[in-house]
C-alpha cells in the first residue's frame, strides 16, 4: 500500500469545539472528495485540534478544496505537507496467526519493528506496531495470509525541522 | 446586570441595530417571543416560514443590512432551509435564529427535534449551536460580523429551549456586550495585493478588446460607483449579470446589458470575442459562460474576488486578486493613471464600432399579439417600466417571467432588482418583495412573478395584508410551467409532460381578494396600462394583477444547455 503520486498530506488546526470534524469532513464529501485517512486529536494547545488527512485528489482540486476549508470559521490552519517535507508516523494493531514454528519468526519481526505483543491466546497473537505508513505496510505483506485482523491509525505527521 | 437568555437575545439583537424580525413562533422558540413584546424591533407574523427566510433576503438584498429571520425547531427549522440555500449562493447577509428542544432532550428524538445545525452547514457560512446561555451575546455577534463581512452569506444560530426559557436555571446570565469579536480563524483579505493591481493595470491598458463582467460581488461591495468610475476611465463596456443588474445604469453607453443563457447577443458575444476579461465580483458561473471550455477563448482574465475560493475555481486567471471589490477597483483606477491612463491605450475604435454594429443587428425583440391574442409577456414587461418610478424596486421568481423582467426592465439604480440567481427558488418573488418594501417603504416594489412561482408563496400576501405593506404583484400567468414548457418545446420534440397548470384554476384575482388585496385581471393589451395605473395609486394594501399572457412566448436569446456561447441563438426564427 505505498503512496500514489494523487495522495496529498494535509495538516488542517482547527478549534477543538463540538462539530468541527464534520464540518471538515462534510466539506471533503460535498465537493466529492476521497478521505484516504484521516487522524485527529487535541494538540499541545487544548484549544486546538490537529487533523491529518490524507487525499486522493489531483492538485487543481486539491487547491479548492483547500481554499474551501479555510472558509470554514474554526479552522485556522492548512498546511500541506510534501512526504519529503514531513515526517510522518502511523500505529497499527494486528492480530497474526500463529503456529509453533511461525511463532517466533512474527516474535522476532515485531522486536524488528520495535512493536510490543499485546495479547495473546491459543494460536493468536496481537501485537502494536509503530512506524511509517510504508513500514507498516511492508509488515503486513510479509506476514501475508496470516493475518487475522488489523486496526490502522491513519497517519499522523508533522513538517520536518528545518 | 443578571438576565436570561431570551432577554440577552432580543437585546443582542436591538444591539445589532434589527429593526426588523420575520418570523413564526412555536414551541421550542416561545420564551424568545414574550420580550418581543416589550422590544421596540418590529416582528412580522409571516405565514410559513420559508416566507420569513425569503423576506429577509429581500430586506437584506433592499437595504444592504443583513435580513433577520426567526423561527421554532423541527419542521420549521427545515422550512427555512431553503431560504438559508438561497441566501448562500446568492451571498445574501442573513441571520437566522432557530429554537431547539431542550439541551437534555437533544438527541433523543424530542418532538419537533432535528438536528438543524447538521442539515444546515453546507448551506451556510457558519452556524452554531449554543450549549450556554452565557454565550449568548457573543454569539449573536459573531453571527451578524460573518454575515456582513468577507463574502456576505447566510448564518444560523440554534437555541435550545432551556436556554432562553427564564423559568429555567439554565436560562441565567450575567449581561455583557463584547467589544470585538475574536474569531482566530477568520481574517477576510480586504486590500488588494498591490503588485497584483499593478499586473491587472498593464493587462487592461494593452488589451484591445476589453470587457468588464460584473457579478453580484459588486453590489455586496457597495463598489457600483467605482465600477463606473473604472469603465469611464478607459471606455470599457460592461456586461452586468443577473445578480448584477443595474450596477451600471442600463440607458448607460458603456452598458451592454446581461451576458448568459438568455443573455443579449452582444453582451454574449462581447464576452466570447474580447482578448480581456475584467471580473469584477463574478464567480464564471455555467449560465454565464455555456460549455466552458468554449468559453471567450481568447480572452485573459483579471479575476477580482473577495473570496479566494473563486479565483481559478472554473476558468484560471492570469492575475487573481482576493479583495473588496471597491477597494480593489479605487486602486485599479490609481495604478492605471500612474501608468498614463487613459491617456496611453490602444485605439479600441474597430472594437467600439464592432459592439455598435452588434447592437444594431441584434435588438431584443418579439413580435406583438394581433388583436383578441393573448397578451405578448414582453409587452407587459414594457408597460410595467415606463409606468413605475425609475427607482422601483423589482423582485421576481424564477423562470421565463424572471429572464424576460432581467432583459426588458431598465435597471438604472443598484439594489433595484431581487431575485434568485445561484439556487432559481421558485416562490421568490412575493416575500422577497415584502421583505425589500419593509426595507424600502419609501419605494415602490413591484414583484413579476409566473403562475407556477405566484401559487408556491403566494400565502405571504396574508401576511402583507395584515401588516399593510403595499407590494405589487404582477403574474404573468400563461398557464404553464413556461420555462419548462420551453425546455419541453426545443428538446423534448414538444412533448409537453407535466407542466400544463390552467390560466383559471386558481381565480388569481379571487384569490387575491380572499387575501385582503386588490386584484384584477388583464387580458387584453389596452387593459395594461389603465391595470398598472390603478395599482400604482393603491398604498395601503397589496395588488395582484392577473396578466393572461401567450404560453408560446419562449425566452430568446438561448444558449442551450451545454452548447458554447457562441452557438445562441437569436429568435424562433433560429430555432434548427
């Protein structure tokens, strides 16, 4: 699952007030737009929210989808981030099927990645991982059929100091 | 000082500066309405409540001060959702309050509950839900500072009952009025980039065959001055599109009158041939340019907007300028004099004659009826203007009757005509009408309206009665829906579904009489002027006259849906 060349970061502050994610994903639906991801929570300042979206748009539209989300009154930011640009991170839990000899070969793959098991039982294992999006994503083409179930944040991302 | 939210609202909005509230009471909002009555704002009962949202808009569109409207939750609450659409597209100040269940009850499917602020936030500029009483006031600011500032546009503010109910400890407040708003996210760009006015200059002193389109924007501006101080300065035509008309006077040499769909064929043409575009305030909307790709293919554009959304939101400019359009334009007019204007330019006289010649060979024009014929609506049209104040407010519906009023009335004045350009609600006319002659009691307010639009609202002429507000209708009733009829005619080989209504059913002039208003009807065209006549002198109740007009009348010029501008066509006698 890498990133097509139509994927766009946008890094959107809002005001942490009720109603502010629909009114920006509303907006994204109205005008007939894909959320590809999206990942919102309260940032540094409690007043203010931090949402990622990631769209699937070419950039002729992606300027007026822009230009319409800064009309909306509580959003105060839009910044869009280049992957060169931007350090990006995304979590993801994923539950793996395991038998005693596979057991050790996703043990020694979660230590690779820096994941931690969360649970297991039987022959299940759930395990977090943190990465990019393209790491993760590399995690589960390796493990390949023996997924059993897996839960992705949406990325997350932040301009690279500079 | 302690007080309740109902109280704090009424006060807010005296604070405002409303003198006027349309609106219907209910459950939800009856707190709201007992300091009504000790308020020296005026409240006009109407009779549904997509009336109070239309008579807003046509207050606001009157007056230039943003329309207020107010009614109770649920079915009322979506009643006014078309006005709230309207007013968003047409970018018309509004601020309508809508009462709400009570906190606790929200979201438990209350009797008339429904989530209002939900349903309307794509069809406003902003809306809010109040959660505290004390947020009140601030609130009620905010609301009229976002309607009336930037690109002017609808908002909504949403009241659940506890809240303004003084019965209830919820309902507390201590007063205050802020100073300022503070809206961290809001900052409309007023002045134009000087650089970019100075790009725009050089493109308008060197184009050859310049022509300003003026749009809407110009009117919200209050910039119908500077437009006309701009096109003098250079000799530069003006296009004025329907939310545009009478920004620069029609009996104006510089005026060619309306571009688009039904636009004349020199303000269309002039448009498709000019090597520069001047928007002023327009948003290149699709019944302005036809098939856009085909659209003044030649032309470059200067692109002036409030709203930076619309620069290069259909037809990229090469110099976009995000600013008020009066401030953008006095300095226009500075930057090209500092460059030699008007002075330095181009001889323009080829493109001059070009327009002329265009004028001449391409009039409006239609055939008048024989004798004992049904009367010609362009007659009717003709008679209304040379007989009605050259300062009279006009408002109409949508359709034929509103196409024919944009072409035959003279617009001379700016805030003289009313109608629904973005969102075409039928049913505009008549409250619009109400709406702008309480704005403008000093004016005569005619509305033109069709049979289909007149049967949608005509119940606000109750209203207009009880509260004596003077407007005159005139129906222009052909018995169908016409401009579907004309759809139906052109490219559905006249098969003619579903738009046959009857020229009698209803009796208009009964009708209007069982409404407390004068009617009368008209059918033959000597019968026209004395009908005028006799509803002009009538002051203190409305008029419905019932002008029975030829249903084969269709609206020429017509670019067809989807074709280039260039391909219009003319008269019947072009039609294939």
């Amino acid at each position: 699952m890498s990133t097509p060349m139509r994927h766009h970061l946008l890094s959107v502050l809002v005001e942490n007030k009720p109603g502010v994610l629909a009114r920006v994903s509303g907006l994204f639906a109205r005008r007939g737009f894909n959320i590809f991801s999206l990942a919102v929570a309260p940032t540094d300042d409690p007043t203010r929210s931090r949402i990622t979206i990631v769209v699937d748009v070419d950039s002729a539209p992606l300027e007026q989808i822009t230009k319409q989300l800064d009309k909306l009154i509580n959003v105060l930011q839009i910044d869009e981030l280049a992957p060169a640009d931007a350090v990006e991170r995304e979590l993801m839990i994923v539950t793996v099927m395991v038998t005693p000899e596979t057991r050790s070969e996703l043990l020694s793959l979660t230590e690779e990645y820096r994941g931690a098991v969360l649970d297991e039982a039987g022959d299940r294992i759930t395990v977090s991982l943190g990465g990019t999006p393209e790491a993760l994503d590399g995690f589960t083409a390796q493990m390949g059929t023996a997924v059993a179930a897996y839960q992705r944040t949406g990325r997350i991302a932040l301009p690279r100091i500079v | 000082m302690k007080t309740n939210g109902g109280s704090a609202l009424i006060k807010a909005l005296e604070l405002e500066g409303v003198d006027v509230i349309f609106g219907l009471p209910g459950g939800a909002i009856l707190p709201v309405y007992d300091p009504i009555i000790d308020s020296p704002i005026r409240h006009i009962l109407v009779r549904h409540e997509q009336g109070a949202g239309h008579m807003a808009e046509g207050y606001a569109h009157a007056t230039g001060r943003p329309g207020v409207a107010m009614v109770t939750s649920g079915p009322a609450a979506t009643n006014i959702i078309t006005p709230l659409a309207d007013a968003y597209m047409d970018s018309v100040p509004m601020v309508v309050i809508t009462g709400q269940v009570g906190t606790a009850g929200i979201g438990t499917d209350a009797f008339q509950e429904v989530d209002t602020v939900g349903i309307t936030r794509s069809v406003t500029k902003h809306n809010e839900l109040v959660t505290n009483a004390a947020d009140i006031p601030r609130i009620v600011r905010e609301a009229f500072h976002i309607a009336t500032t930037g690109r002017p546009g609808p908002v909504l503010i949403d009241i659940p009952k506890d809240l303004v109910d003084p019965m209830n400890p919820n309902s507390a407040l201590d007063w205050y009025w802020p100073d300022s708003v503070d809206l961290p996210g809001y900052n409309p760009r007023l002045e134009g980039d000087p650089k970019l006015i100075r790009d725009a200059a050089q493109l308008i002193i060197a184009a050859e065959r310049p022509v300003i389109y003026a749009g809407g924007g110009i009117l919200k501006a209050r910039a119908a001055g500077s437009l006309l101080a701009l096109a003098e300065l250079l000799d530069i035509p003006v296009v004025t599109t329907l939310m545009a008309r009478g920004t620069v006077p029609d009996d104006h040499p510089l005026c060619l009158g309306m571009p688009g769909m039904h636009g004349n064929y020199t303000a269309v043409t002039a448009m498709q041939e000019s090597d520069l575009l001047i928007a002023l305030g327009s948003r290149f909307d699709d019944r302005v340019t036809g098939k856009i790709d085909a659209f003044a293919s030649k032309a470059k554009i200067v692109h002036v907007d409030i709203d930076p959304a619309e620069l290069g939101k259909v037809r990229r400019p090469d110099v976009g300028i995000t600013g008020d359009c009066r401030l953008v334009i006095d300095e226009l007019i500075l930057a090209l004099k500092q460059i030699g204007a008007p002075e330095i330019q181009p001889d323009r006289s080829a493109w001059k004659s070009t327009i002329s010649g265009w004028q001449e060979k391409y009039p409006l024009s239609y055939v008048q009826s024989e004798v004992g014929d049904l009367l010609k609506p362009q007659f009717v049209l003709e008679q209304l203007r040379d007989n009605t104040p050259d300062d009279c407010i006009v408002a109409s519906g949508v359709g034929q009757h509103q196409m024919w009023t944009a072409q035959y009335w003279k617009f001379n004045h700016p805030y003289t005509w009313i109608n629904s350009g973005g969102l075409g609600t039928m049913g505009f006319a008549v409250p619009a009408a109400i709406g702008a002659k309480v704005g403008r009691p000093d004016r005569m307010v005619w509305a033109v309206d069709g049979d289909g639009c007149f049967q949608m609202t005509a119940q606000e002429l109750v209203t207009a009665a009880a509260e004596r507000i003077p407007v005159k209708i005139a129906i222009l009733n052909n018995a169908y829906l016409g401009m579907v009829r004309q759809w139906q005619e052109m490219f559905y080989q006249e098969r003619y579904s579903e738009v046959y209504l009857s020229p009698d059913l209803p009796d208009y002039k009964m009708w209007a009489e069982a409404m407390g208003c004068v009617g009368m009807r008209v059918e033959s065209p000597e019968d026209v002027l004395p009908a005028i006549q006799r509803a002009n002198e009538v002051d203190d109740r409305p008029v419905v006259i019932d002008f029975r007009t030829d249903a084969r009348e269709k609206v020429f010029p017509m670019v067809p849906a989807g074709k280039s501008n260039s391909d219009i066509v003319v008269g019947p006698e072009d039609v294939r």
